[in-house]
C-alpha cells in the first residue's frame, strides 16, 4: 500500500509533468484543504487551521496573480493596437 502524501510539495512532486499550471495548483491545495482533518477543540493548538490557512492564503495568491497576468494582457493589447 502507499503512503498518502501529506504536504503540497508532495502532491506537486507526484506529478508526471514539471510544467503546473495555475489551475492544477488550485485543484492541488482545494484537495489538500478537504484533506486535512479539523484540529481537535480541546487541542490549545491549531496547527492543522494554520496548515488550511497558509493553503488558503496561497490560493488567494494564486487567485491574485491570474487576474493580474489577465489585465496585464489586456492592457498590452490595447498598447500594441494599430491604429486604423
């Protein structure tokens, strides 16, 4: 049997191609959030909360970045338009 793997650079490694596209690394840490059970509520200590949170924080990111590169592109195309 395999181990599951535990952390985000696991999952990435896993992968047969080294090219990762935004929306594999989005489907990646939404698997790694519904993966990572809760923290137990008598537990003082949420390091499983952080772990979601950090992934959480990173899709945001994520998520930042593709709507910039999109308005950068737009942006571009207008700049370098002919003028008829």
């Amino acid at each position: 049997m395999t181990k599951k793997k535990q952390t985000l650079a696991d999952l990435i490694d896993a992968l047969p191609s080294p090219d990762v596209a935004s929306s594999d690394l989005k489907t990646l840490i939404l698997q790694l959030i519904l993966d990572t059970p809760s923290d137990d509520p008598a537990n003082h200590f949420a390091n499983r909360s952080k772990v979601k949170l950090e992934a959480l924080k990173l899709l945001a990111d994520i998520n930042r970045n593709d709507s910039v590169g999109d308005y950068e592109a737009d942006l571009l195309d207008l700049l370098t338009e002919k003028e008829d």
